[in-house]
C-alpha cells in the first residue's frame, strides 16, 4: 500500500529540513514524497533541492495560498492514501506511517483514520503546549463543533475522487471545510489513540486577531455550506479548545 504524503511550502527555511527529515526517518519505506513549494525565495528551494531522488516529486511555482497547493499535491499524488506534512510540523514518531497503515491493512472498509496532536513551542519541539486528544468518531459530534485534527485524518485517495478538494473560497478554514464535507457524507474512520503529529504554535489562523475572527467567520459559513450547524456548534467549538490546553499526554 503506498501512502502520498504532500507538504506545501512557502518561504519556510528554518523548518522546512526538519519536515522533510521527520517523513524520510519514517520507518514504513512505501512513500511518495510531494513537495509544493508556492515559489520562494528564501533558500527553500535550494534546501528542499538538495535532497535530490529523495523527493519524490518538487514542484516550486507561485500559488493561490494554501489550499490550492494541497489541490496541486492531490492531482500529483498517486498512492492509495494521502497525508499532508505541514512545512512547520513532524511525525510524533518514526513509526508513525506504519501504525497508520496497519490500520488500513486490517480493515479493508476504511476510508480513513486520524489521531492525537500535540502543540509544541518553534523552538523546541519536545515540549508540549497544548494536546489535542480526539475520540472516537460520531456524526452527531459535528454538530457540536468537533473534529479530528486535519493533519493527523489520513483518507484514501478514492476520498478525494469522490468529494472533491478543497474549496478555494477559503483562505483559513478550507480543511474545516472539507472535514465537514466528508465526515458528514458518512465516510468510515477509524481512532487511532496516540499522538500522530507534532505541530508547532503560530500557525495561520491564529497569528493575528484579524485571521481569527476570519477564521470563525470561515467556521460559520462551512457549518451553515455542509448543513451541519449554526452559530451554537460554533461557540461549542471554540469552547472545546480551552481543555487542550489543560488535558497533557499522559
């Protein structure tokens, strides 16, 4: 079973090799690697270049943000299942792939799985400064403002060939979207309880009071877009983040 794993990067030096290390140390080897770079000029390209056949595919052109180099990565993958690296975060662990693929392997009705993530400071990504832990997936959830951590669902290909991408009409709340869109059509996943993922803090939508006020209006429109709820399952869901910062990893 081949996995595509797609990191979108632009103007990332100080992290993006840490990215890339995280997906080569993996101990399962059936990875296709992706890399969408939106064209940039920092030395990214030079860094992630230097890594010659490791990568599988590089692409580095100007973009319309993020969510269309996630659609660029989807139309150039080719493995039974997609995963996304952000050009900021890692794998928990070198073995994380190959729990994830073992869950696949077990269950041939998967259409995906997703797990825990951890926050971590840029600095030093040992630390934990915020736990993400998620449960196991109901429908009536979404209504109540959960979700699983976008970086942590891993969904086979024929997901995307189904439902479609992401909707570029988002700038910050595509992934949302697109959960919404998915988990609500009544796809099968699975939970898998340990941490997947380690992402460091200051990420998009929450760098500026302005991205997230654009990040709850985004919320809004895509609960009210996929009918699942209102401005209730909203308040219900920013309220739900409070605990992660609390509840550690035990």
């Amino acid at each position: 079973m081949k996995i595509s794993i797609i990191t979108v990067v632009w103007n990332n030096k100080e992290t993006i090799r840490d990215a890339i290390d995280s997906v080569l140390s993996q101990t399962y080897k059936n990875i296709e690697y992706i890399i969408v770079d939106g064209a940039s000029s920092d030395g990214t390209v030079e860094i992630v270049q230097s890594y010659g056949n490791k990568i599988s595919t590089f692409v580095s052109e100007k973009d319309k943000g993020i969510y269309d180099g996630l659609n660029k990565g989807l139309s150039l993958a080719t493995g039974d299942l997609i995963a996304f690296l952000h050009s900021d975060d890692l794998y928990a662990n070198s073995n994380s792939i190959e729990e994830i693929i073992k869950q696949f392997e077990s269950d041939d009705n998967l259409d995906g799985v997703y797990g825990d993530l951890i926050y971590t400071p840029k600095s030093d990504t040992s630390k934990v400064l915020r736990y993400w832990k998620s449960k196991d997936f109901e429908s009536s959830l979404l209504k109540q403002g959960w979700m699983p951590a976008h970086p942590t669902l891993i969904l086979k290909k024929e997901v995307y060939e189904k439902y479609g991408n992401f909707d570029l009409s988002f700038k910050i709340a595509g992934d949302y979207d697109f959960m919404l869109r998915v988990l609500s059509a009544g796809i099968t996943v699975k939970y898998i309880p340990q941490v997947l993922y380690k992402m460091r803090v200051g990420g998009e939508s929450n760098k500026s009071l302005k991205n997230i006020m654009l990040k709850s209006q985004e919320d809004l429109r895509a609960l009210r877009k996929n009918g699942v709820g209102g401005i209730y399952s909203l308040i219900i869901k920013n309220i739900s983040k409070i605990k992660q910062f609390i509840k550690k990893e035990n």
